[in-house]
C-alpha cells in the first residue's frame, strides 16, 4: 500500500505524529537530524498535509536533547 494515495485524517495525524515525536538520537550529527525532518516535511507535502514553517522550527527545537 502506498502511504500517500490515502489522504484520510487517520493518514494525516499519523504523519503529524511522526514529526512531533522525533527527536535527535544519541551520536546522531545535525545535518542528519535536519534530514530526517525535511524528509518528514516532503512526506507532509505528499500526502497533502499543511504544516506551518514555525511548527517545524519548533519541533526542530524541541527535538535537541537537552546538553
């Protein structure tokens, strides 16, 4: 099944949950912890999800352990 050809609102909060509950890993660098978001963000895009540029940052933010 291809994830994007079901644009219903169960698709659609799960991917929102994928983004709100990343955070960066243990060793991980930042250029791929930005990858992995801007591969969300196109996920998103795909599946005809809006998604506020702040609301990114913030998640982006959010993600960064706290040291």
């Amino acid at each position: 099944m291809n994830l994007f050809q079901n644009s219903s609102g169960d698709m659609k909060l799960a991917l929102k949950e994928n983004l709100t509950n990343m955070k960066m890993e243990k060793g991980e660098s930042i250029p791929k912890y930005f990858t992995k978001f801007t591969q969300c963000r196109d996920e998103l895009g795909s599946g005809r999800v809006t998604v506020a540029e702040y609301y990114f940052v913030r998640h982006i933010l959010l993600g960064f352990p706290k040291s």
